[in-house]
C-alpha cells in the first residue's frame, strides 16, 4: 500500500480567487487546512485568532517546499522559522441585487 502524498497544493480560492496553501497538517488525526499566504504580524495574529480560526506558521525548507506546522503552547512567540498565517475566510460579497 503506497503512502498518502503529503505535500501542499498553492492555489487560489475558488470562490474569491485569492491566494491559499491547501495541505493536511498532522500524523494522526490530520485536519485538512486552506490557509491565506499572507504573513501576518504578531498584533494581526491576536486580532485574527478565534478559538475556530487557527494561527500556523508556513516553513520552507532548503528545497523550497512550503509546510504548515501548528503554533499550540510550545510554539515559541518570537518565531522566526516562517510566516505566521491563518485559515482562509472569503471576504464578505458585496451584495449583487439593487433593492
């Protein structure tokens, strides 16, 4: 039985066209992510974070392959192996009727 790939789908969202990373993250139980590739700073991630909206930091390797990793309680608050980004959310639509 061959091994699941594990490697990480860039793309765009398909319902708003903005940039996502798609990937599982974990070895056991993994949760299927879609994150924004958009770095966020220290005071966005607090503004962002919901106990339903995780935080991950993005890490690319020597090869340049892309990996989300969790940032739980031992995460270190200064990292600076990656970018911290969040799970993608479209923006709201803008309403398409004129009444």
């Amino acid at each position: 039985m061959a091994a699941r790939p594990r490697g990480s789908a860039d793309s765009r969202c398909p319902a708003c066209r903005a940039p996502v990373i798609t990937q599982l993250v974990g070895n056991r139980a993994a949760l299927n992510v879609t994150a924004d590739l958009t770095p966020l700073t220290p005071e966005q991630q607090t503004e962002l974070r919901e106990p339903n909206r995780l935080i991950w930091c993005l890490r690319t390797n020597g090869l340049g392959h892309r990996r989300l990793t969790w940032t739980g309680p031992r995460h270190p608050p200064d990292c600076d192996l990656g970018d911290h980004v969040t799970e993608h959310r479209c923006p709201p639509a803008e309403p398409t009727t004129l009444f």
